[in-house]
C-alpha cells in the first residue's frame, strides 16, 4: 500500500451531503473493470455526458481542480452499499484524502486499508474550506500533514484533526490489514511453535 505522510495538492470542493457509493462507482463497473482501470470510471453519472463527453460543471472536470489529490465533501460521504471499489475508484482518480463532516463507517475503514486518508472535521469547519476553495480556484491549494495531523491553507489557517493511533501508523507505514500483521511474523511463528509443544494434537502437520 502506498504511504501516506504529507502532501500538498489541488483541493476540490464537492459539497453534496449522502454522496453513496454507486454514485462514486456504479456497480455495473465493478464487476468488469480491473481496479486500476476504475479511477476512469469514478463519478462516471457526473463527469460524463450520455455521449461520453466530459460534462464541464462536474468540479473534477474544471481546469483548477482537474487532477485534484483532495476532496472536500459533504456530510456521510461514502454511505450506501460496503463496496470497496469506491475507494479503488477514488485512489485510481488520484484522491489521496477526503475531508468531510461523516462519512459512511465501511467506506471509512476502506481508505485506511487502501492508502486514502478520510479526515473527518466540524461541519462549519468544511463548509468554510469548501467556500474559500471554490471563491479562489487558483489558490485552491491544502497540506494534509498527518504526522502532525495538521491542514495548512494559503490563506494561513491551519486545522488539527484526530486520527486512532494504529490506522494513523499504517498510513504512514503504507501498511494495509496483511501487511501490518506480517510484521508480527516473528512473534506469530514463536507462539506457533510453542503450542506445536504445549497442544501437539491441534496440529496434524
């Protein structure tokens, strides 16, 4: 998995309150699409006109925010159905960090297991990153540093923001489920071995 520490990039303003998964990904392409192609298909209702073209008022298609690493949204983003394409889909778009009232509690837990950080912050709080990014799209730039578990702004305000401790250390780690108990290899085979002793007829190897 990617590591996550600081970065610095576009932010866009997407301020839609129950954003739900089959709006982020429909599941038609889930079922045919192999994950790193589905960042194409991300938002596809809204970036795209029937005849494929891009639809100019959808955010991630206006030149300022096009190419964004960061995603302000509206309260209970990532609500719906559990599937985890969602995330794929974002993180193919190139979304590092989501930043929202709520989001969905299983989309939620799939950022941290797929390198995308969702930062959940007061509503008013959104609501103004959301109001000062879309006033001046040229100066629509955020630092997420999560070390520091800070958010720095152009216009020099900085916002502090909690994360659980472990899911903080994977980021940074690019740590995912496995990843972060293969790192405890060691004391796994050690207990193994010591039961193989204390408990021989669990094993039948």
């Amino acid at each position: 998995m990617r590591k996550f520490e600081t970065i610095t990039t576009v932010a866009a303003p997407y301020p839609f309150a129950n954003v739900d998964t089959d709006r982020i990904i429909r599941i038609e392409r889930c079922a045919r699409t192999p994950a790193q192609e589905l960042g194409a298909w991300a938002f596809e209702t809204e970036r795209f006109h029937g005849d494929g073209s891009d639809n100019p008022a959808f955010v991630l298609n206006q030149a300022p925010f096009r190419g964004a690493g960061i995603l302000v949204a509206g309260e209970n983003f990532g609500c719906g159905s559990s599937r985890e394409m969602a995330v794929w889909a974002l993180a193919g778009l190139g979304i590092r960090c989501v930043i929202a009232p709520s989001f969905g509690e299983i989309f939620f837990g799939n950022c941290f297991q797929n390198g995308v950080l969702p930062i959940g912050l007061p509503a008013a709080t959104v609501q103004r990153l959301q109001g000062k990014l879309a006033q001046d799209p040229e100066q629509a730039i955020l630092t997420v540093d999560l070390p520091r578990q800070r958010i720095s702004t152009p216009w020099r305000e900085e916002v502090d923001f909690e994360i659980e401790a472990l899911r903080k250390q994977a980021l940074v780690q690019g740590l995912d489920a496995i990843g972060a108990t293969l790192t405890k290899v060691a004391a796994i085979d050690a207990f193994q071995a010591k039961q193989r002793t204390r408990r021989p007829w669990v094993y039948l190897a």
